[in-house]
C-alpha cells in the first residue's frame, strides 16, 4: 500500500514539474500563457464514457506560440479564386516560349490545311519555285515529319552538311534552300517518335539549319492542328498561312477550323488556294467545274478570299512524281501561270502587311 501511495506522490511531482517547466519555457520567447496544475482528473469508466466528459476540459490552443502547428478555420475557396488569376499568368509565362525571330529570315509563311491530300506540297513547291524565278531568295522547310515528300518533289537525294557550329547547311535546287527530315533519315524507313521527339526535330530544322539571307522561308505542314502548328506558332513570328483547300464540303470546314486555330495566334491568313477546282476538257479545252461552287458558301466563315484556283490536271502528279515542279516543266500551262500569280500576291501582301505594321 505504501508503495502505491508513493508512486502517485511521484507522478504528481512530476506532472507539477513539467507544468513550471513549460511556463518558464514560453517565458523566454516572450510569450505570455496562464497555466494552472490541476490535480489530474480519474479516467471514467467505460460506462460513463460520453462526449461531455471528453471535451469536458477543452481549451483553444493560443495564437501566440511560436513554432506552433495550431488548426484554424480557414476558407480556402476564396483564396483560391483570390490568386487564380495571377496564378494562372505565371504558369502561362512559364509553359510557353516565347517567339524568336529566325537570324536573316524576313517572313515566314507557313502553308497549312485540315485534311490531307489536298495539296499542300504542291503548292508549297511551286510557290517557292516561283518566288525564286522573280529573284527572291526563298527557303522551304518541310514540317511533315510524318510523312515527307520534298526529297522527291524537289529531286534531292544527298545528306545535309553542317559547319562549324553544327548548323545544319540547307541543300539548294532550283533555287530554294530546301530541308526536310526525310533527308537525314533511311528513304524507305518509317519515323515512329512521340510528340516531344517530333518537335525536337522541327526545333532542330527550324532553328539549327543556316537558312539566312532569305526573303521569304515557306513551310509545308502537316494535316490538321496538332503539335507543328502549335510549335510554329509560338515559336517564330508567322507573316501569315495559306490555306490550301479542295471545294469539299468536308475539307472546307476542317480548313475553317484551321483558320480559327491561327488566328488565335494572331497570325493572318493570306488566302486560300482552291486546288482541284476545276478540269479541262482535253477536247473543247472548256472548263468543268467538279465540285461545284461549294468555296464560295464557306469564305465569309474562313474570313478570307481566293488567291488561286488550281485545275485537276495530270500533269502536275507527272511533274511531281519525276521531282521537277510544273511550273519549270511546264511554263507556259494554266498550273504555271497561276502559281506565277499567286507568287506575286504573296509579295503584295507581305508588302502591304508591313506598311502598316509601320503606320502603326
């Protein structure tokens, strides 16, 4: 019994004890707290367990404790909303690069499209072709990692070089500095890279070749809206993009998209290129329209005008097909002067474009 009796005498000593040390404790860091010992209250028994006993000797922890993990009541959904704005701009000036003009390159004109087979390398071929025959220096980029096709159209088989800075030395012909990733890998081999890889490859042409002086940079691109186009966007100052659409309902609604995505951007849409508009009559050399004149209905929703009409004419396929551009082959053909005459619009327009730039 003495032993019993003894070991409680200890237990309040100590608990006594703990109690001073703590007071002096928060003394020192200026912090000012009542603490009273209470002689410690008999654990009820099970049967008389209730809430009323268990928060019976409830205090708020104070305020002022210093290095303190103390639970308050806060609401989170005003703070939230508070700084989501601001919030929200850092991320944004994090995530995206920022457009750096290409050294020597005065305008970038990105050829695009939402459906493939329409055209967009063809018409990015001979327009470049074209703006080289009126003296204007001209490069094109080929942005379809995918699947290109200026190797064969532009009849160039040999590798790039690079100097001494591991620049990447466009190849010349015709004319155009041409490059494309079907020049640096096997002919016959199929490129499977997930997004990050395809736009590191783009990076690499784009901004890793030697394209200076030129006048005007072309860039055929991919169908649709995907990965090249963001990259293009937000990466280099666009002068502009040419759509290039057959008179299908269904590609000129994807084509519309298109326009919408750049313009985003606030980048300009020159035109659009109507291609396979119309056939020839090999006999009566009189003009059959296919498809009818379904362009017209969509040019107040893409928000432009018709630079060129292109015909359905076999020998533009020949012309690529043997890797000379039908508007070399073929001078003096409908497919020709037209690409002759929109080469000149491209000019204007650029022209145009940066007189006002300059007013403003």
């Amino acid at each position: 019994m003495t032993s019993i009796l003894k070991d409680e005498d200890r237990s309040n000593r100590l608990a006594t004890a703990d109690a001073h040390l703590i007071t002096s404790m928060l003394a020192e860091n200026n912090t000012i707290v009542q603490c009273s010992h209470k002689e410690p209250k008999p654990t009820p028994t099970p049967e008389k367990l209730n809430l009323s006993a268990i928060y019976a000797g409830y205090k708020p922890p104070p305020q002022n404790l210093p290095n303190s993990q103390i639970l308050t009541k806060c609401n989170l959904t005003s703070q939230i909303k508070k700084n989501y704005t601001a919030r929200q701009e850092i991320l944004m000036a994090r995530g995206l690069p920022k457009r750096c003009a290409l050294p020597g390159v005065e305008d970038i004109v990105v050829v695009a499209s939402g459906k493939g087979g329409v055209g967009k390398s063809t018409v990015s071929v001979n327009l470049a072709v074209s703006l080289a025959n009126m003296g204007v220096r001209t490069g094109l980029l080929d942005g379809d990692i995918f699947g290109p096709s200026l190797p064969l159209m532009m009849n160039i088989r040999e590798e790039p070089l690079v100097d001494d800075n591991n620049r990447i030395i466009p190849p010349v012909n015709y004319g155009v500095k041409c490059l494309s990733i079907g020049l640096l890998t096997e002919q016959n081999k199929a490129i499977i890279w997930r997004g990050p890889l395809v736009m590191s490859a783009l990076q690499r042409l784009l901004k890793g070749a030697v394209w200076e002086p030129l006048d005007i940079l072309i860039v055929d691109t991919p169908p649709g809206t995907g990965d090249v186009h963001l990259s293009l966007s937000q990466n280099v100052p666009l002068s502009g993009v040419l759509l290039v659409s057959t008179p299908q309902v269904a590609a000129l609604q994807v084509a519309a998209r298109g326009a919408q995505m750049y313009r985003t951007f606030g980048i300009p849409v020159l035109g659009l290129i109507e291609n396979m508009s119309y056939a020839v009559c090999g006999n009566c050399q009189n003009s059959l329209e296919i498809y009818g004149n379904t362009t017209e209905t969509y040019l107040e929703q893409i928000q432009t005008k018709v630079l060129a009409s292109l015909p359905l004419d076999g020998t533009i396929t020949g012309c690529c097909d043997a890797g000379v551009p039908v508007v070399l082959q073929h001078k003096t053909s409908v497919c020709a002067k037209s690409f002759q005459n929109l080469a000149k619009q491209i000019v204007k327009l650029l022209k145009k474009q940066k007189q006002e730039i300059k007013k403003e």
